[in-house]
C-alpha cells in the first residue's frame, strides 16, 4: 500500500490527503485514487466531511458550454468498479451541471448511460441527481434513456449520488436512494 490508500489508513486529515493529491502528477493521482479499495472509499467519504467546499466549477473547470469533462472512477460495487462520470456545463444560464455515467460495453448495453442533473446540495457537497435528467447533450454523448427503460430502473431509479471534495482533481461520493444511504461509495478522478 502507498500513497494516498496509505495516508488514509494511517488516519491522515483532510489537507494532507489533498496536498499530497494536488502534488502528485495527473498519471499517479489517476492510479492511487482507482486503487482505493472500498473500505478506504468509506473512511475518505467521512474524512472529508465539512473539509472543503466543493462546487460546480469543481466539476467543469474552466470549459465551454456543452464540453465534456470526464471523472474517472472506481466504485465499490463487486463488479464493473471502473467507469467514468462525464459532465458538462449547460447551453443556458443554469445553477446546475449535466452528465452521464460511462460504462465498460456490456453496462451500457443492459443498463444504459445514466444521465444526471449536478446540483449543489448543502453548505459544501454536490449532489449527482439521477432523477432528472438533462434536456439536452452534446452530440458526441450517447442517447438520452428513461430511467426505467431496461435494467437501468434497478442501478440509476431514484437514485441521487452525495459529492465532497478531496482535492483540486479528486471527489468522493457515497449513493442513496428514496434518501437513504446505500452501501456503495465512489472515488472519482478529473482527467
């Protein structure tokens, strides 16, 4: 174990975890942070609770309207961990990001894309609402779904994802549904 799987287990706080993710170059904090098993997604979630505010900019820095920007991800799921949440800012003068859930072939296939509406929630976390769902999307993006068409009513249906910052390229997030919390985390890594 090292790096940041390290600092987490030894009981790190919230400013050295993100100052040695904010050091690190963009190749080793994307290979640190998809190696995070999901017990030590769990302890960053509370780690950093309160730690950092986190905003929608955090999530599109600097892009033009309809620009993907794409967060590599692991959950903790006991298949298909690996995956990406894609966002982009709205055409229109919106308080909310727009986005999709990137998935290896065959969850596209069966499940479909999971498109969300990001939203800020509270004094410092984003919440990634898959009940709704964006009104448009850039054309490279895959063909808006119904969450209830095919498998997708079982992963994305009233789900909503709680986003916290780690670090200037580094979230985490925890899944609930009908506003209770899952036991399923996700670390997330800006590229």
């Amino acid at each position: 174990m090292s790096g940041v799987a390290e600092l987490i287990s030894r009981g790190a706080d919230a400013q050295a975890l993100a100052a040695h993710l904010d050091a690190a170059t963009e190749a080793q904090r994307l290979q640190e942070t998809l190696a995070l098993s999901s017990k030590l997604q769990a302890q960053l979630f509370d780690r950093v609770q309160d730690a950092f505010s986190m905003t929608l900019d955090d999530l599109t820095p600097k892009r033009s309207a309809l620009e993907p920007v794409a967060h590599e991800g692991r959950n903790s799921l006991p298949a298909f961990r690996y995956f990406a949440k894609v966002f982009c800012r709205p055409d229109v003068e919106s308080p909310e990001r727009w986005g999709y859930n990137r998935n290896p072939p065959i969850v596209a296939r069966t499940v479909g894309p999971g498109y969300f509406v990001a939203v800020a929630h509270g004094r410092n976390e984003l919440l990634v609402d898959y009940t709704l769902t964006p009104p448009r999307k850039p054309e490279s993006w895959p063909a808006i779904r119904h969450k209830h068409e095919k498998l997708s009513r079982f992963v994305y249906y009233g789900t909503q994802d709680v986003l916290r910052k780690v670090s200037q390229h580094v979230t985490i997030g925890r899944a609930r549904r009908a506003g209770r919390w899952m036991d399923n985390w996700f670390v997330l890594c800006r590229t």
